[in-house]
C-alpha cells in the first residue's frame, strides 16, 4: 500500500540509525560479563516496541537472560500473530577475523555488517518497523505480539518454562518467526 511505502520512506534513516544503535550494544549471551549490555539490550528491545505502537511491552525475568514482550491488541475477537525473535548474538572471538568491529555496524554495498545485523536483530527489527508502519498508519486488522528473547544463542535453556508460565499472555493464531534468512528485495526499489 502506498501510506506504508510513504511512512516507510519518510522514516528509514530512523529506521536504520536505531537498528544501529541496537546493534552497538553487545548483547552476547553465552559470556557473564555482558551480562549489563544483555539487560540494556532487553531494555532499547522494549522501548523500541513501546515507540512503534505496543500498547504494553515488559522486560520479564526468566531463569536466564530476560525476554522481552510487547502487544498490540486491537480487538481480542481478531486474530492474533506472535513474532519470535532474539536479541542475544554469538560471542565474537576471533576477534583478528573480523574486517570491521563487530560492534560498530558498517554499511558496505548497502549491508550492515555487525555482529546480530543478520542473526536477528535486523530481522526482528523489521517486524517491529512493520508493526510501527502499520500502527501509525490506521492499517493494523490483527493483534500482534512480540517475544524476543535473549537465550538462543545458548540454546534456549529457560524458554521452555518461560512459555509454559506465561501461556495465556502468549497465545495466538499464528507464529511468525524473524529468526530466518532475509529477503532484500524491496530494499533495492
Ligand atoms: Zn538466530
């Protein structure tokens, strides 16, 4: 629809300077030193989430590392998605590998190149923008909620529990999952 492509063109310089920013802050979840940046991460997640249209968005605690949940429910007798994500990257070492620093993203040929840029905090990223698009655009006909958690890079441990605790907050017709490959296509237009 022309109204998303309109608000998408006029905001991608935002867009793209605060997925940067998410991006500076090594959220590396299999190291206890980034413990900080793991809840300073979960914290940019939520807000970004509270800034994009979530009516309610919370930092919860898990036995880990924090997940991060946000809704947007328009009217409970719609449909409702689930986007899953991740915020925590993978440790960085050998750090001699990497061409630009892992935590200050580079564009290169029109890609950002950070650590997470791919792996998934450009993906889930562009959910939130998608829900922010069709938030401050009238255009929402589903609820949406969001579960970003910080424990996939070390395999998930405490999202089983956290789940099954939090059953009726999560419920939803459909999962989408921005844990997967990007499509670049509509970049390029
Ligand atoms: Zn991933």
């Amino acid at each position: 629809m022309q109204v998303w492509k309109d608000y998408q063109e006029k905001n991608k310089d935002r867009f793209l300077n605060e997925m940067m920013d998410l991006l500076r802050i090594p959220s590396v979840s299999a190291k206890s030193e980034h413990k900080a940046d793991m809840l300073k991460c979960a914290e940019a997640v939520k807000k970004s989430l509270l800034d994009a249209g979530c009516s309610k968005a919370e930092v919860m605690a898990t036995d880990g590392h924090p997940a991060v949940y946000g809704e947007k429910i328009i009217d409970p007798s719609k449909p409702t998605v689930l986007v899953y994500g991740h915020y925590d990257v993978q440790p960085v070492e050998p750090l001699d590998l990497w061409k630009n620093p892992p935590f200050e993203p580079t564009i290169i040929d029109g890609k950002v190149f950070a650590r997470g840029s791919a792996d998934d905090k450009g993906q889930f990223y562009m959910h939130v923008k998608a829900l922010e698009i069709l938030s401050k655009t009238d255009s929402m006909t589903t609820n949406i909620k969001f579960l970003i958690e910080g424990e996939e890079e070390v395999g998930s441990p405490n999202l089983g529990k956290f789940v099954a605790g939090n059953k009726d907050l999560l419920k939803a017709d459909v999962i989408l999952i921005s844990d997967s490959s990007i499509r670049s296509l509509s970049w390029q237009r």
